[in-house]
C-alpha cells in the first residue's frame, strides 16, 4: 500500500485522559505537529467547585504529518490507540477545519469555560450550610455576582440571595461550548 508525501492533519485516537499526554509525546517524533485542545472548568465534588480540564474531544487528537515517513512512528507512539479512518483509508482533516476549531478555541489550548446561569435554571448551592440543596434562579442583579433563587427549605419556598460563585448550575462545559458553535 502507498502512503501520501504529503503532510495533513490525521485524527489520532488515543487511550482515554491520555490525550493531552500522547500528543505531547508525538512532539518528540520529526516532523510531527500536534493539535490537542482542551477545555478547563468547574464541577461540583464532595469538596466543593473543582476546576477540571478536559479535552475537547474526549480520547483524540490532531496529528500532522507525512504518512509516507512518519505513520509507523506515529502509529506505535505511546498512548495511541491508532489513526482513525474510514474502511481502511487514512482520511486527512482539512487545514480549513483545524483553523476553525482554533478560532472556537480563540488561540488557546485550554479554553476556560464559565457555565453561566439564567432566570430559570435549576442551580445547587456548592458552599455554606445549604450546600448540596438545589433551587430555580428567580433573578439576576448586579452585573450576575448577585443572584436570587428560590428554594424549598423546611418545607416553605424561600427567595434565598447568594453569589454567583457559590452556584453550580444545571449545565455542563460541553453544553455551553455547542450552544455557543450554533
């Protein structure tokens, strides 16, 4: 089987939160550019808000490089599981594409997140003697640092004001990275 001379942009699939760790690696091998982007943000735990990266695409990777010279390194490098194709063929990502996802990224390999809330949204107090109660964010106010949600707390609805911070809401990173590429 013949391999391109040319170099292009190949997805890689590798072990799962290894991502990061493979195409770094990969950077060892000539003439072999990696592209692995990364998103960082809050989710609650038994501690409270801890910040999270990810990457953007969960176990891949871009690579770019020349088949024809580098796919057996490329292929065995540590962490890989193998380049993706498509009924056997090696199909390259368009540079076009890369660049896309690089404006989302806004020139960043890890893009903060900020899940914000809105009037309506369910939200779960992450600190203080409520934590861990939920409630529906009723308003809004001073530039979003100050929020009113309501809240069923033994057993009447109260209006309980809280700062921003101290709310997890109902959405996820990748929710708010696909509402904003619409």
């Amino acid at each position: 089987m013949k391999f391109s001379e040319t170099p292009a942009w190949y997805v890689i699939h590798s072990r799962p939160k290894c991502e990061h760790l493979a195409a770094g690696l990969m950077l060892g091998l000539p003439d072999v550019e990696t592209y692995c982007p990364r998103i960082k943000f809050q989710r609650i735990t038994k501690r409270g808000k801890v910040w999270f990266i990810e990457a953007l695409f969960p176990s891949y990777f871009f690579a770019r490089f020349t088949p024809a010279t580098s796919m057996r390194a490329v292929k065995h490098s540590q962490n890989v599981i193998r380049i993706v194709d498509f009924g056997g063929q090696m199909t390259p990502v368009s540079d076009r594409v890369i660049e896309l996802i690089r404006q989302e990224m806004e020139g960043q390999v890890i893009k903060e997140i900020h899940i914000g809330v809105k009037v309506g949204d369910t939200v779960e107090l992450t600190e203080g003697p409520m934590r861990g109660l939920k409630g529906i964010v009723n308003s809004i106010h001073s530039g979003e640092e100050r929020i009113k949600v309501l809240m069923e707390f033994l057993g009447r609805e109260s209006l309980v004001e809280v700062n921003a911070s101290k709310l997890l809401g109902e959405h996820t990173a990748r929710e708010v990275i696909a509402s904003a590429a619409r």
